[in-house]
C-alpha cells in the first residue's frame, strides 16, 4: 500500500497545480456555482471519458486524463462549497483556496487508505472503463439525492459520493500512468 500512497500523492500534485494555475488565471469564480451545477460539471466529464472510451474517433484534442483531473478538481470544489456554501460573489484567495482543497484531498485520501486496508487493492485489477461507470453511477446518485433535497433514508450523503468519486478518478489515473 506504500506505493498506492505515493502514486496518491503524485497524481494530486498534477491536480492540485492544475488548481492553483487555475484560481491564478481565474480566481475563484467556481465560488459562485450550486452543487448541481457543479455535479452537471462532473457528469459532462465522466460522459466525455465514457465517449472517447467506447469510440474511436475523437475530434477534441484532449484524452481521459485531463478529464479525470477535471472531475477530482471539481469534487473537491463540491466539497468545499458543501462545507463553506454558495456565494454571490467570488470571495476566496488563492491561498484559502488551496488551503481548503489539501484538507479535503487529506480527508478523502484517509477514506482511500481504510478502505483500500478493507478491500486489498481490488481496484489494481479493475479496469479504467469499470471505474469510470463506477464514477457514473456516483454521479447518478448524487443527482438523486440533490433532487431529494438532500435527504437520504439509508444512504451515505453527498459528501462520500464526491470522496469515492475523486478516489475512482485517482485510481483510473494512477491505471493511465
């Protein structure tokens, strides 16, 4: 497991860059979107990587790793605007910003070790399209609960579903490697 760790890391440094250049060139505009919005946002993408897997041709230039790094980066966005709430205005740093994303990646991360404790690797042996229908059916959950208003009977909430969505996306990355 202590390569699964550093593999982790290594593939949430490349998101986390991506981030920080992001709020740089933007800042934080993505302050302003709703969950849902947020939750269509990861869907495009996890369509996106199901297309380029199921068809040949692709007329964009731009495969399925910057669209898993898309859908951790977005996770974690949701994560933060869980905790902190949608504003009117952009209203974060860059610093804030990032400060808030290490914490999520740090909880999610933990989640991935106790749970990869649990089931010995078994992502190892599965395949990229099985993650990403993995991620799908996240996505489709999440979609549901955000129509329930939120309420679930005996379900995990919206949180978990973003944490195993960002964990499928760094496992289907570590895969692409």
């Amino acid at each position: 497991m202590q390569d699964t760790s550093k593999q982790y890391d290594a593939i949430v440094t490349k998101c986390r860059t991506l981030f920080v250049n992001k709020m740089s060139d933007y800042g934080s505009a993505w302050r302003i979107l709703r969950l849902p919005s947020l939750t269509d946002q990861i869907f495009i993408k996890a369509q996106r990587i199901r297309s380029l897997q199921q068809n040949s041709v692709r007329k964009v230039d731009e495969g399925e790793v910057s669209e898993f790094i898309g859908i951790i980066n977005y996770c974690v966005m949701a994560l933060i605007q869980l905790e902190h709430g949608v504003v009117e205005q952009p209203d974060m740093d860059t610093k804030k910003a990032t400060t808030y994303y290490d914490e999520k990646i740090a909880i999610t991360k933990q989640l991935m070790l106790d749970k990869n404790h649990d089931y010995g690797e078994a992502w190892r042996d599965m395949r990229v399209s099985s993650l990403t229908d993995l991620i799908l059916q996240k996505l489709l959950r999440v979609k549901q609960i955000e129509d329930n208003a939120g309420k679930t009977i005996v379900s995990e909430g919206i949180d978990a579903n973003y944490q195993d969505m960002i964990n499928y996306a760094v496992f289907a990355l570590i895969h692409l490697d």
